[in-house]
C-alpha cells in the first residue's frame, strides 16, 4: 500500500527501479491501469509515465493529494494489444 524511500538512499535510482518492478509485475498480472495518490511527488510519478486524473487535488486519509494512474501496456513498445 505505500512505498517510500529512507532519506539516505534517495536520489540513487531505488524509489524508480521498485516502481519499474512494480509496473512489470502488474503488467505481467494482466492489470492494464495501476492507480497511486502522492501529497508531494507528482513530478517524480509524471517522469515514470503516470498522469494525473481529475480532480487535480482531493481530500484522502486526512491529507491533500494528487491522483495518478499509468497504462502499464502503453510502456511496451507494441502497447496493449499485445
């Protein structure tokens, strides 16, 4: 349910490689959409491929956060229908 990286360990491609790995595995599961909320981190989710749903920002868990989603097929080169 949530993922994070230790402050010591960023910036060193791990928060990246998990969420490639992830992606991979969802893939191969046969889900075609993976979902996340992120309070500050939108820039980092967009660079990996997730777009932002609308509403822009939304109350959840207490906090104020942006909803994303990615087509895990759309990263293979032939996309979904493969």
């Amino acid at each position: 349910a949530d993922c994070l990286t230790l402050p010591e360990a960023r910036g060193r491609g791990v928060a990246t490689l998990l969420l490639r790995s992830l992606l991979a595995a969802a893939d191969r599961l046969g889900r075609q959409q993976v979902y996340l909320w992120t309070e500050r981190e939108e820039a980092f989710f967009t660079k990996l491929g997730f777009r932002r749903l609308e509403p822009e920002r939304v109350e959840y868990a207490g906090a104020i956060v942006t909803l994303m989603v990615i087509d895990t097929c759309a990263r293979r080169t032939n996309g979904c229908d493969a």
